[in-house]
C-alpha cells in the first residue's frame, strides 16, 4: 500500500475502488462526462484549501475530455497517463482494467 498526498481525480467508483486496493489517499470521481457542479465545488473547496491534484482519468476520447475540463479549473494539477492498450478488456477501456504495476508506473511519471 502506497500514500499519495495529492487528491487522485478519476471517473467512476469502480476505479476508486480499484486504486483502493493499493493506494491509501483521497479520491474523488467525476461521474464520466457529466463533471456535476456539485464535484467541480468540491475539487475548488479543496484547492482553495491548498491541496494538490493528480488526474487519472480513463486512455479514451471520454477520459480526454475530462481531463481538458478538469485542467481548466486546476491548470497545475499533474496527470497520470496509462497507455490505453494496458488499461482494456476485450470490450471496455478504463483505468480499472489495468493492473496496479500500470498505475503506479503512471503515478512515478506524472506531467505538469
């Protein structure tokens, strides 16, 4: 189990519960596409509070656009890439469908 101190942003609960299996710190998801209100005040409460950021959203247009929108309100946030054909099933595409070396191969290189 690894401590991360910035807050980890990802798209749904089952990569929370995913990244939960090796990873001891805070999570918020963004609900996929929809990125509520009700999150992007919670993502400002905590920035304001001076709490940094990493973005671990899914290799995919979705994943993509989410991380566009979430760059917007925390431009200084650092990302965690997983390559999109380490992150699959035979039909879906995501961070939960990755493995933990993957992820945290991710986290050691994350971009500002």
């Amino acid at each position: 189990m690894i401590n991360v101190d910035e807050i980890i942003i990802v798209e749904g609960i089952h990569d929370i519960s995913f990244l939960k299996t090796f990873i001891n710190g805070t999570f918020i998801k963004t609900d996929g596409t929809s990125l509520p209100l009700e999150t992007i005040e919670l993502i400002k409460t905590y920035k304001n509070a001076g709490s940094k950021f990493i973005i671990l959203t899914d290799p995919d247009y979705p994943g993509t656009y989410i991380r566009n929108k979430l760059l917007e309100i925390i431009p200084d946030a650092k990302i965690g890439f997983v390559e999109k054909e380490k992150a699959r099933t035979d039909k879906k595409v995501g961070i939960e469908h990755s493995t933990e070396e993957v992820v945290l191969d991710a986290l050691n290189s994350l971009i500002t």
